[in-house]
C-alpha cells in the first residue's frame, strides 16, 4: 500500500528519464478522417493525449507503470510491480497558469474517506507549448497535492467555484515565485485545509470523520 | 442574420456531402512526442478533433464555411458568403445515448436574450465508433435545436444537473425511436421550456423578458 510522504521511485525514475530527454520531448497529433488528414492545431484534447502516451513511452522504457482498468477513474497510472504507487498525469499551457482540475472537490473528499493512500498519490505534471501544430514540452514537475495545492481568500483550499458550487480542486501558483497564497507544505496542512472548506461550504464533516478513523485504522501518521 | 427556421443552404450541402460519403469516414489519430508515435485509443478528445478536421474539409469542399475568430465561443462555424448562419458540431459515441453538451444552460438562456438568432442555429451532429484505434462515423444528422431537446420528470427542458446545480442543456433521444419524452416539434416549445425551467430553477424570468422584447424588436416570429 501506498503509505509514503516520499515519491514513488518508479514515478522518480520516469521523471528523471523525462527531464533528461526534455530537449526531445517535441511532436504533434495528426488526426486523419475519410482520407483527410490534418495536423492538429487546437489545445483542447492535448492533456488526454500526453497522458496516454505517457503509458506507452514508460512501457518502452520497461518502467513498472501500468494501466488500471478503467480510464475514467482514479488513479491515471500504478507504479511499482506490486501496483504500489499512484501517479496521476496533468498537464497546461506553459503559456498560462495551471488551471488543470487536480480532483473533482465532492469526489476527492468522498475517496479520500474511503482511501486515504490516495493522499499519498505522485502528480506528474507537464507544461506545453503549441506553436501552431508544434507541441513542445517546456518544464516537467513530480509533486504530490499538498506541493501544488494552496489556499485562496475565500476557502482555505483554492478550488474552481461555478455559480456558487465548489466543483474542482484548482492549483495554486507551484510553477512560478510569485504566490499570493502560499503552497501548503504538508498532507496534514492540505487534509485540514480541505475538509475545513468542506465545512465552511456545506456544514458537515462525514468525511472528515471517516478520513481521520481511516487514518487511525491504517495507522497513517500525517 | 439568421432569422430563417430551416437549415442553411450551406449546413444542407455539407451534411449532403458527408453523408453521401459515410462509409469512407473513417481514420484516427496518431500523436506524437520525443519520437515516439501512438495511435490513440482513448475517446476523450474525439469531439474536437472531428470540430476541427470538419473545418478543414469544408474548405477543401470549396464550400463557405468559415472559422470564426475565437474558438472557445459560439458558434464553431459560419455558414454562408455573408456569415449569416450559425453551425455546432456536435459528436457521441455511437454504442451509447448522445450525451454531449448542447451548451451551458445560464451561458444560454443568457446569450439567447442577447441574440435571438442564435436559437436558428444548424446542428450538425456525428455518432462515432472507436474501435481500438480505428475510427468509423457511423451516422450524421442535421438538425435545429428544439428537434434535439426534450423535457424530462423534473423540468420541462432536459438537462444535465450535478449537485441540484443546472450546468448543461443535455440532448434528448434524437437518435432512437424510444423516447420516454419528446421532442419539441418547433422552437416556441422549445424556448418555452428553456424559459419555464429557468423559472421553475431560480424564480427568475429575466433573461425570458429580454428574449421576448428581442423578438419584437427583430420582428421575429416563432
């Protein structure tokens, strides 16, 4: 089980592998329909296509990554041969700042009630350029939440809040030095800042509840 | 201006085209990154793709039908020499119900009150099968709005609604002729029932009032 502060090794060496290459890291997608080939030229779909391409480019590499089952759900990758480790995959525009949904709010409070190891889970997070069809790889980070994740003026955890309802967990500022609100620097700091926004939002701490006995019952110190 | 109830001379002609040529739609995607080429398999940027490829064979087509400058906005394309009509792409897997966004329901019944025209607005929609990384049309309508939406149980327009929150318009069954709720059979239904759920949702007749003078104003009966 995934009970480790620290990365997973196997996400370290994919990101080592990654930052080594990153000069290389260029490319594009081509899209063909009815003989019609064109190269792609909008951001919309690029997140998706690096993260699948980054199952088969670790699989070239003979790192231990490996797909789940089902691709809709938590986590993107398992690292480790004994699927010891989760690593999920985001990625922006280098050109703005990360505005990549990092969990869906409600989903993350609930799961993490359920599993707490997903606290511990690697993000691999990739910035881009797309200079027309272009895709250039401009910076590689390997961070867990609480390293990308931060507080806002309004919740303690900065989420994406559309007519009045939180709806996803929202990076802070972990690319740049300049940071309003500052980078939490512990699971603790985060699980706190998350399901007091919980309680701030809504009025109830089910998952809170659940989360801590989790906690106790695996043994978790955070 | 788009005050017209049928489809545009232009929207026909390019459905007539694909259509007639369904069974040579088929193809993929292949992305690439550091050398290393996948053929993509996953669904989740499928939808654009085909957005973006449709605009590229519409020109080779010679037919007029024309980018407009911001993709993020409404509409995907121009129809027409003089802009003057509006066409969505829209896309779903064809192994399940059409579950694509029609649009975001405030954006609107907001946009709606704004520009009245846009209710008269061609869409043009493709059912896919992806099968592993081949990619087949399967089928092609086009059709206006009110004859892809329909009410449901909880509100006289069908849409879709995460935590009691109305985000999206969600398309009714167009596609089968199973339909627990119909279709509406003209856009007055239609805009009835857009207007009557935002009442029922919010107590607010607003964005109604507007559209409704907007019509006058425009002399336009529906």
């Amino acid at each position: 089980m995934i009970t480790s502060q620290a990365y997973h090794p196997e996400s370290q060496k994919a990101y080592k592998l990654l930052v080594q290459n990153i000069t290389s890291l260029s490319g594009g997608t081509i899209f063909n329909l009815g003989g019609h080939s064109i190269q792609v030229e909008k951001k919309d779909g690029i997140g998706g296509l690096i993260e699948e391409w980054f199952g088969f480019w670790a699989q070239k590499q003979n790192l231990n990554i490996f797909n789940p089952n089902s691709s809709q759900e938590f986590p993107d990758y398992f690292a480790g041969k004994l699927n010891d480790g989760y690593l999920e995959i985001k990625t922006f525009n280098h050109d703005a700042s990360p505005a990549f949904d990092v969990a869906n709010f409600d989903g993350y409070c609930r799961s993490l009630s359920e599993n707490p190891f997903r606290l511990f889970a690697d993000y691999l997070i990739f910035s881009y350029e797309l200079d027309k069809s272009v895709l250039k790889i401009q910076k590689i980070w390997l961070k867990k939440i609480w390293e990308i994740c931060s507080g806002t003026g309004l919740y303690p955890l900065k989420t994406q809040i559309k007519q009045g309802v939180i709806v996803n967990i929202r990076p802070g500022s972990f690319h740049s030095d300049r940071n309003q609100f500052p980078l939490f620097t512990n699971p603790r700091d985060f699980t706190n800042a998350l399901y007091e926004t919980e309680y701030q939002y809504n009025n109830k701490t089910n998952f809170k509840n659940d989360f801590e006995k989790k906690l106790q019952e695996h043994k978790i110190l955070i």
